[in-house]
C-alpha cells in the first residue's frame, strides 16, 4: 500500500480550506505517479498534481491537487476524519 494515512495539521486543514489540496504520509519508495494512481483508486478522484517532500522526522509526505475543488473535503469526510 502506497499511502499511510491523510496528514491533518492545522496547517494541512488551512491548505485544505483554501487551495482543495490534501495531505498524505507515504512509503519513502513510493513515487508521485504510485501516488496519483493510488489516490485515483481508492477515492474515485481525479488528481491534478502531486508534490512530495520529507518531513523533519524523516517521513515521506504527498500534498495532492484535484480536479475537483470540492474533492479534498469529500475524502476526508469519507474517511472519518472531517
């Protein structure tokens, strides 16, 4: 499995609110297309953009753009955690 889990900071929630843009932690080796593909599965979403980075701690971290505006708020509802 490509994704952990959603990234929810007070941060990732303002990045939500105004761009639509979801956080995830990933596996290190997952690549942004791994990524974009697995997101597409399971949610149902199209995915504009995937950026990565490395968190402080040493965790790999995916900020996601969708098509949708709407799509970021959906999956976390989805999810349970909004």
């Amino acid at each position: 499995m490509v994704l952990k889990h959603p990234y929810v900071t007070e941060k990732a929630a303002m990045m939500l609110d105004a761009e639509g843009k979801l956080q995830f932690l990933v596996r290190k080796e997952a690549t942004k297309d791994d990524i974009k593909q697995s997101i597409e599965e399971m949610f149902g979403e199209d995915v504009v953009k995937v950026q990565t980075m490395m968190t402080m701690k040493g965790k790999k971290k995916a900020i996601v753009s969708f098509v949708n505006a709407n799509a970021g708020e959906e999956i976390l509802s989805r999810l349970g955690v909004m």
